[in-house]
C-alpha cells in the first residue's frame, strides 16, 4: 500500500511550526513588558489555540460532520464532556 500525498498536512504542518517558531518570543516579550503571570500566559495560549481548531474545523467542515455522527445519540458524549468539564484532572 502506497502512502498517499496530502496538501492540507503540509500546510497545517508548516503553519504549525511557523506559529511554534513565533510563540516563544511573543510571549517572552509579553511576560516581561506587560506584568502577566505565567498563568495568565498559558490560558490565553490555549484560548487562542482553541479559537485556531474551532476556525479550522468549521472551515474545512469537520465540526459540521462531527456533530451530525452523534447528534442522533448524544447523551453518553455530553455526559462524558461534562464530567471532564468538572474534573479535567486523570
């Protein structure tokens, strides 16, 4: 079986690691000149991280697609989010 060539994984590979190079100096600099906390740096970089995957995912359809496989049955995933909501901690 031959592997086949895919177009968007180079590009979400090379926009991942255009977006790895900038991070660490833009939040050096925004650590140092602006008084946030470490803390607040990681929140905001999961925020925005998930902002990323929420564009991406409506753009290319795939969260149009997951909602429609478990709309029919969707009780054991909002049961299983909800308790990961409450306690994200293994």
């Amino acid at each position: 079986m031959a592997a086949e060539f895919n177009y968007a994984g180079v590009l979400i590979v090379s926009g991942a690691l255009l977006a790895d190079s900038l991070i660490g100096s833009v939040q050096e600099e925004i650590l140092k000149n602006r008084g946030t906390t470490s803390c607040e740096m990681v929140m905001y970089s999961h925020i925005m991280g998930g902002v990323y995957v929420l564009v991406l995912a409506v753009g290319t359809g795939q969260l149009e697609q997951g909602i429609t496989k478990y709309a029919p049955e969707p009780r054991p995933y909002t049961l299983h989010l909800g308790l990961w909501t409450l306690n994200p901690e293994p």
